[in-house]
C-alpha cells in the first residue's frame, strides 16, 4: 500500500501518554483545587484521574477528549466560573506539561521527511498547546500542517482534520496513513479513508484497536519497517 503522508495524533503517538500526563493532571487539580486534597479527589473522579496514583481511568474524558468536554465535565464543580475561564486554565496548564516522546523524535521524523513523505499532526489538544509542545522538543517545523480541536476542522472521531490535512498536502487520502493511540483516532482515519495504524504508547490496549487498525505497533518508531514491508 503506497503512503505519501502520514498523520500523528499527539498524545500517546508522538508522546507517551502516562509519562507525560500524569504530572499535568495532578498538577491542574492542585490548582483548581487551591491545595484541598479531597477537593482533587473529587475533581479528579469528574475526569477519571487519580491525583495519588497519577493514572487515568480507561474511560477517562482526558485521554481522548477536547479540552471543551474536560472543561464541561468539571464544570458543575465551578458554577461561578465562566466556562471560557475554566478553558483558559487547562490550555495554559496543558501547554507548560513536559513531554516524554515516544521515540527519539527529530531523527525519526528526518528520516521521514527524507523519505518524501508529508507530515501532519491531528489533536483533541488546543492548537496553541500543540504548537509549544512540539516546539518544546524541536520539532515543530517538522511538520506540514498542525491542527487542534480548535483549528476550524472539527476534532476526532469525525473526519475534518484528517480530510484539511490531506488537502492541504495535496495527497489522495487513500495515500495517507493516520497514526494514533485511541479508537476515536482510528475511527477518524477510517471515516476519511485513510489507512489506520494504531500505538501502544497511549492507555488503549492492542485488542482495543485491532478491529479498526489496519496494523497496530508498540510505537512509531516500528513505523518506517512497517512500511518497508508493505
């Protein structure tokens, strides 16, 4: 199956998933919840996190979902914070959250681009904190086009980001792989006609995404052999 382009989804794809949000989640209840433990707890069940252990709950709302569906799961706890506000803080705590890649990325992304091949991100994430966190390890300009759940092309599981992106490269999306962690990734990939190759650096286990994975990989790093055999 010739490929053309690939399209990564962010977290859990091109950064692992627990390493990186686990610290974001205990450290955005601290600060919504001015310090009260049982408060945390409390909020961090609203959004299937454990502020002690730092796991996420597989149904989790953060692992998949917008920053808008965090926010409006957390709101009833906030009733005199206007909703944007409540935006406002995880986008910021998002952004400043360190991230754990996957693989080493800058030469695993060179060694694509080498290749011929277009480079895109798709996220549930906010544009803005998906822009600082690929700069914060150097590869931003790695990629052709970046899109958030803010970006204008909808979000995950529906097709938008996926179809803006395979035009804006100017690639047949049946020429495009989407890569991702989640169902909601590969279900996207799918309904755009993309070939669909699922990761395990996210919370999702293999069985999980099998049923809509043409292949699914320990990492992206598996990627570029993969290709070569197909």
């Amino acid at each position: 199956m010739p490929i053309d382009a690939i399209l990564f989804d962010k977290d859990g794809t091109l950064f692992d998933f627990a390493n990186t949000w686990g610290g974001f989640g205990r450290s955005v209840l601290e600060k919504l919840s001015d310090g009260d433990q049982k408060r945390a707890a409390e909020l961090g069940q609203a959004i299937g996190f454990d502020p002690v252990s730092e796991e996420y709950a597989d149904d989790s709302i953060v692992i998949a979902g917008t920053v808008e569906e965090i926010a409006e799961a957390l709101a009833p706890y906030f009733p005199d914070m206007p909703s944007d506000e409540l935006i406002d803080i995880l986008n910021t705590e998002s952004a400043t959250a360190t991230q754990a890649p996957a693989v080493p990325l800058v030469p695993f992304l060179d060694a694509l681009r080498q290749a011929g091949l277009k480079l895109g991100v798709a996220t549930n994430d906010g544009e803005m904190p998906a822009l600082q966190h690929l700069a914060s390890v150097g590869i931003r300009d790695h990629f052709d086009f970046v899109a958030g759940y803010d970006s204008g092309h909808g979000f995950k599981p529906g097709p938008g980001q996926l179809i803006a992106f395979a035009t804006h490269v100017g690639v047949d999306p049946s020429r495009v792989a989407m890569v991702g962690d989640s169902l909601h990734d590969l279900q996207a990939g799918r309904a755009a006609g993309m070939i669909t190759i699922g990761v395990l650096t996210g919370l999702a286990p293999a069985k999980a995404l099998a049923p809509m994975a043409d292949v699914v990989l320990p990492d992206i790093g598996h990627i570029p052999a993969w290709l070569a055999e197909n």
